[in-house]
C-alpha cells in the first residue's frame, strides 16, 4: 500500500480529524477495537477525501462535495412508529413481513424490533456498539479483513467513527424462512453525521434474506456512512437488498464488502432515489471455486440529484460467476454515474463474468457517466460488458397514446418498464412488489 | 361520421397528402389501394395523431368534431383506433396489464366505469378465445416474441376492447398466412355495425376477398385518383397500379 502523505487538507477534511479526536474516548470498543479505529484514522490522515484525481472516485468529487461536517448523532429517543415507517418507505415496503430491527443514530431499538424472533430462529444476533466491547472472534475476524482492504477512505473513516449496527451470524445449516429487515432512520431534528457497521457472517450452508433500508425522520441533514460486511461460508447464500430513499439534504456513503466461499451464492439488489449525493459501493470477491453473484438494482434521481454506484468483482479463483445489470432513470439536471471493475486474476479459468449498464435519459441536462473497467489475467474466460443511454422511445410512447394513455401515464408506463428489467433479479414476490410500487410513487403514479 | 377535406400533410419537409379527399358514412367499410409512397400508410399516422406528420392544410372532421385538434390519446377516446402496420414491441409491460391500462383510460375518458378486475378478464378472455389467442400470451410482455400473426391478431383484440367508432387498419394482411389472415378478417367483420366505419389500408386485393369494402379508393401522389365499388379492387388486382404512377409496376 502506498500511503503518500496529503499536503493540504480542506476545512471538511480537517473537521474529521478533529471529530475523531473529539470522540475517540467515548466510541464503543475494547482495546483491540481502538487499535483499529487508531490505524484506520492515520489511514484517513494519509488520503484525505477522495477527489476526482482518485481513479475510483472520477465522477464523484467527495472534498469537493463535503463542506461541513456534522457532529455525531447521539442516541436519540425520537419518537418512531408505524407512519414513520410508511412515511419514510412507502406502504408496501414498511409492511414486508421480516424480522425487524430498527436502528436510529445507529442503536437498535429493542422495542421496535424483533430480536426475540431472530434468537429464536436461531441467529446469533447483537447490536454492534454492544459486542465491539468484548468482540467474539468471528466480528474481529470481519472486522480485521475489513481494515485489511487499507486504502479505501469510506470504509477506513467508517472503521474510525462507526458508533452502530448490528452483528449477526447465521451458524452452520440454519435457513431462515423470513428476511431480516434492518431500517435505518436518521434526522429528526438537528444535521448530524451516523457511522453504521453491520456484520453479517454466514456459516456454512446457511441461507437468508437481508434488506436494508435507509430513509429520513423530518429532512435534517444527514451524513451517512454505512458498510455491511458479509461473510459467506461454503455452500451458503445471502441475498442482501437495500432501499435508499432518504431526505434530497442528505449525503449517503455506503460500501458492501463481500467476500464469498466455494459453492456460495451472494445476490446483492439496490435501489436508490433519494439524497442528494449517494455513493454505493458493493465489492465482491470470490475466495472458493463455483460461487456465484448477481448485483443488481436502479436508480431514479431528478433535480440535482448525484447517484454513484460503483462494483468491483474480484475473480481470484476458478468457475465463478458473475452478473451484474443497473438501470438508472435520470431527470432534471441529476447525474447518474456507473462504475463497474471485473478483475480475473491469472488463476481463474472458466469465469463467467458479463456486465450492463443502462440510463434513460429525460431531460436534455441530465448526464450518465459510465466506465467499465476489465482486468482478465486468465485465458480461459467469458467477460463482457455494456453500457446504452438512451431517450424514451417516441414510437412506443405514440403507441401507448394511440391506445387512449394519456402522455404522462404512457411514459411513467415506459420508465417503469425499463426499471422492470433489473427488478426481474428479486425473486421474492412481495419484496419484487414493495419495489414497483416505491418506483411507481417516484413516477408520480399509483401502482396498479 | 369521418370527413376529409383537402388534407395536405408534410413528412420530414416533404409532401406526402396533396389534397385528399375523403368521406366515409356510419356503417361503411372503405378500403384504400395504392402503390408503394402513394400516402397510404401517412393518411393513417395523420388520422391517429403521430407527431413527426404536419398537416398544412385542410381539415379532419370525426362525427362532427375537429379531428387534428385532438391528442392522439383524446383522438383514441374519440373512439378512433389505428390497427398497426407494425405493432411495437415494449419489454417489461406485460400484454394484460397494458390492456388493462389502454381500456380503464379510455372509459375514464369517455365517463364510463373502469372495468373490475373479474369483469375485465371475463371480457379478455371472450374475445382472445374468437382471436385464437391463447391466455398465455398475454401474459408476456407486449408483442415481445409474438409471430408476426400474433402481433396481428393482438391488434384486433385491442380493437374489439376499445370499441372504437373508426377502425383505421394499415396493411394488416401483410405479414399473414391464409389461416392467419382468415381469424383477424373473422375478428374485423364481427365488428361491423352500422355505428362503426372502417378504413382498410392495403396494398393488395387479397385481404377484400375476406372483408367486402363498400367502397375502394386508390390513392396516387397523395390524393384520391379513383373510387369505385369493391370491383375496383378487383380490376387493379389484373392491371396493377402502373396507371397510378407506380414505376416499380410498370417497369
């Protein structure tokens, strides 16, 4: 790793120094724990914000983006009920039938979650602030591998400031029949900065839906940074989907980081329409042979609204395979960016790797950036990838007309249309169903 | 019922319609003949409304109504329907729910009540059963993967839903087996009715031996050359249409 040391720092860039040293003390964590946060903040010190020099980061100019940084949300008892929850998702997607934990500034709140029925299942389940006091060995595990990854600044910020989540670890065989739906909600009252870590750890065989879902109490803004590490033993398979529909105030960060044994199957789905900057990182390597990923999802973004997702898939070993398809529906001036890097690496014969990217464009100032990125060091393998934008159809959009459509509900038909295609990868009706419909809701039309 | 006066109409800055005239009484079947760039498939797209097709002059008149002052989706509630010459494919909207959509539209439009869902799928599978089509089919994405007589047959279904009062049909015979061409004439004649009129755009006389037309006009640069009774259709099959300017028959 080439640590160059930064020379200047921004005023944003210094506050987060200055918010870890205000901190440090009172962040949850043993000694091994603070010994991490210690490393990954000297991380930080080194890199700074990531800007548009960073290759990684061409689009979406972080230092340039952050002026402020909010001080950290303290626990807060703000009031969270069922309205809450539709205010903030949508009917449909408040009510999926899931084990429930709700997570506000990071701490789970017991009375509004379901922990009893995810013991009972049999998970091994608790809230990260908690077990970061006396870690058992498989979080460190996670949570060393994550820091391992060194020079990504999201995640090393995050390993510094992360002050909740959850731990959840599904042990050998177990198959839970109901997803785990963690909801994070943030921004009540005052702007505040929220450093979220889940781990989730997949023990061999184990199977299980988790969705994760961000949105905003009120419209105070929000600096979020959320990473979910998930670890998937042999045979085992998580489909893990994220919902993000937070308040346009807010700047969202967020990495998945997966790393996927032999014979597993890690599905990753998300869909993103709200803040005004969203960052989302998923990064999948394949550590044993004939695992298997699909990531998949759409963003819908209009005003000035800036959607960065970002992939990396890591073929380190033979017979993988790996799909992946985002749509992204883009109006106003709002700006959709798609990165997408496959890296074979010289062992790997037989991967299986294809990519698509697409973006519909409907307005004249919206912009789509699009860059992906092959790096095959094997022979032996099948690796594509593609990228279209485009207009909505005047063709089909007169034929839906000739037809008695009015034009509004004609092209709201077609956008959702062409989201469709990316939803067609969740195979769970209901949850397929919750998704239509908060994409129908942005298109400003009733579901059917 | 549908008046046509004098209708010039450009397409990319050429002119196509060069003062057609037209009428067509309640209950009538008129056919359209004509070679290949006569305006045959432009009188259609300029009755339905297509954007790219201006209209410089002379006047559409629907049951008494100006007609190119409408939306196409208002000229669809007027209860004018325009039969593809090539129905688009759109993936990811499933042929019931577009349907569904296109019929519950038009009845809100005309103030009546949208259907149930029961009442809706009763009357769908009526009339795809005299379609011959199969219930299957319409729970794939629109015209996505259908045969060309499938696509064809879709057209009619979604005629015989929207029960309009004009039927405009552009070149439906083309694409067609006898068979094929045999159940969408079965699905046109059932909807004749004496408050219905019919527009049947074609090339060829083959698809009049199935639907009778009252009247046949033979279009040539853009205006009506000739009208006549359905043995017009018949003399141009012998003849051809080198008389109407048509250089590829003539050569």
């Amino acid at each position: 790793m080439d640590l160059s040391v930064q020379q200047f720092r921004s005023e944003a860039e210094q506050a987060l120094l200055d918010l870890y040293e205000r901190s440090v003390d009172a962040l949850p964590g043993d000694a091994s724990v603070a010994d991490l946060r210690q490393s990954a903040i000297r991380t930080y010190a080194g890199l700074g914000l990531p800007h548009r020099r960073i290759e990684a980061w061409k689009y979406t100019d972080l230092r340039a983006a952050i002026a402020e940084i909010p001080p950290l949300l303290a626990e807060s008892d703000a009031p969270v009920d069922g309205t809450a929850f539709e205010a903030a998702f949508g009917k449909a997607f408040a009510q999926l039938p899931a084990y429930r934990v709700v997570l506000v500034a990071g701490a789970v709140r017991t009375e509004l979650s379901d922990v009893q029925g995810l013991r009972d299942a049999g998970v091994e389940f608790g809230a990260l602030a908690q077990m970061l006091e006396s870690p058992p060995e498989w979080l460190m595990a996670s949570l060393d591998a994550a820091s391992a990854s060194g020079d990504d600044v999201l995640i090393a910020l995050n390993t510094a400031l992360m002050t909740g989540g959850v731990a959840l670890r599904l042990p050998e065989g177990l198959t839970l029949q109901k997803p785990v739906h963690l909801i994070h909600l943030d921004g009540a009252d005052t702007p505040g900065s929220v450093y979220t870590r889940n781990v989730l750890v997949a023990g061999e065989g184990a199977s299980a839906t988790v969705l994760e879902s961000f949105g905003t109490l009120g419209r105070a803004g929000v600096q979020r940074n959320a990473v979910t590490t998930v670890s998937l033993a042999a045979k085992s398979a998580i489909h893990h989907i994220k919902l993000q529909r937070e308040a346009l105030e807010t700047i969202h960060l967020n990495a998945w980081v997966a790393n996927v044994g032999a014979d597993a199957r890690y599905d990753a789905f998300q869909v993103s329409m709200g803040a005004a900057l969203a960052r989302n990182q998923v990064s999948v390597r394949f550590a044993g042979k004939d695992a298997a990923t699909d990531i998949s999802g759409a963003t819908l973004a209009r005003g000035k609204q800036h959607c960065d997702t970002t992939l990396v898939v890591e073929h380190d070993v033979p017979a993988c395979e790996s799909r992946e398809l985002f749509k992204l529906v883009l109006d106003d001036e709002s700006r959709g960016v798609f990165q997408g890097k496959i890296v074979v690496a010289r062992d790997a014969q037989k991967t299986d790797g294809k990519q698509m990217s697409q973006a519909l464009l409907l307005s004249e100032t919206a912009e789509f950036d699009s860059k992906p990125e092959l790096e095959i060091y094997a022979d032996d393998v099948v690796c594509g990838h593609g990228a279209t934008s485009g207009q909505i159809d005047e063709d089909l959009l007169f034929y839906l007309r000739a037809r008695g459509l009015p034009e509004a509900q004609a092209r709201a038909l077609l956008i959702q249309a062409f989201v469709g295609e990316a939803f067609e990868a969740l195979d769970d009706e209901a949850i397929g169903d919750a998704f239509a419909a908060v994409s129908a809701e942005w298109l400003g039309s009733p579901a059917e | 019922m549908l008046e046509i006066k004098n209708l010039h109409a450009k397409v990319d800055g050429r002119e196509i319609l060069n003062g057609l005239d037209l009428t067509i009484p309640a209950g009538e079947v008129h056919a359209i003949m004509g070679p290949n760039g006569s305006g045959k498939s432009t009188l259609s797209y300029v009755l339905a409304g297509k954007d790219d097709y201006e209209v410089t002059d002379g006047s559409v008149t629907w049951k008494g109504e100006d007609l190119l002052a409408m939306e196409p989706d208002e000229r669809a509630a007027a209860g004018v329907f325009l039969a593809f010459q090539y129905p688009m494919e759109i993936p990811g909207v499933a042929t019931m729910t577009f349907l569904r959509s296109a019929v519950n539209a038009v009845r809100k439009a005309r103030g009546e009540e949208e259907y149930s869902t029961p009442d809706f799928l009763r009357t769908v599978k009526e009339k795809a059963k005299d379609l011959k089509i199969d219930m299957e089919m319409l729970r794939r994405p629109l015209n996505v993967g259908f045969s060309g007589g499938e696509k064809k047959r879709n057209e009619i279904l979604q005629m015989s839903l929207l029960e309009p009062g004009l039927c405009i049909l552009d070149e439906t015979d083309s694409g067609l087996d006898i068979d094929a061409l045999r159940i969408v004439a079965d699905g046109v004649n059932a909807l004749r009715s004496p408050e219905r009129c019919m527009l049947v755009i074609t090339h060829y006389q083959r698809l009049l031996n199935h639907i009778v037309p009252d009247r046949v006009h033979v279009l040539s640069k853009g205006r009506v050359a000739r009208s006549g009774g359905p043995e017009l259709a018949l003399e141009l099959e012998k003849s051809g249409y080198a008389d109407y300017g048509d250089e590829a028959t003539a050569a």
